[in-house]
C-alpha cells in the first residue's frame, strides 16, 4: 500500500512534510492498539488484538514503511546535491519543518 505512493518528482520539502504526516499517523495508531477497543481476551485469557486493534496496527505498518521508504528517498535526493547544494537544500528541508516550539 505504502509503496503506491510515488516517491520520485517529490522535493525535499514535500517528502519532509510526508514523513511527517505519516509519522503522526503511527503514532495514534500505536496509541489505539493499546485501548481496550483494540485488544481481545483469547480463550486461553491472553490479550491478541480485537478487528479494531488489526486495523490500527496494519495502518501503523502501512505507515512505517511509508517513513523507510521516505528516509531512502530523502537520502537519495541529498546525494546528487554534493557540497554545492548543500547548504541550500537543508534551508529547504528546515523551512519545511512546522516549529515545535
């Protein structure tokens, strides 16, 4: 699924913003596979995950591998840059960035 995404015309700044939506996806997801909505009692009494719990944890999946393919990318796009491109193109990546401030 994640790999439906092409990664290739996509700038520093727009993989950069990607990363991050994607990163905040997992994280709730994490969050939800931990709710009681998320998790089933086995007959044995052990936890597994409910239908729900699925869900979150294969979207959490979806995204984690969204966030490798977008580091390889972001690499990728550093490389033919050199020296000479540098410096401007972190600019673009730290301007990209929301503040967390």
């Amino acid at each position: 699924m994640a790999a439906a995404i092409d990664l290739g015309p996509l700038s520093a700044p727009e993989l950069t913003a990607l990363h991050d939506v994607a990163a905040l996806i997992a994280e709730i997801c994490s969050a939800i596979t931990c709710q009681p909505r998320s998790i089933a009692l086995a007959a044995d009494g052990s936890e597994e995950p409910s239908p729900a719990g699925r869900f979150a944890g294969w979207q959490m999946s979806v995204c984690t591998a969204l966030l490798d393919r977008v580091v390889d990318r972001l690499e990728e796009v550093g490389a033919p840059a050199g020296r000479d491109g540098l410096e401007q193109q972190l600019v673009e990546v730290v301007e990209s960035m929301p503040s967390r401030l």
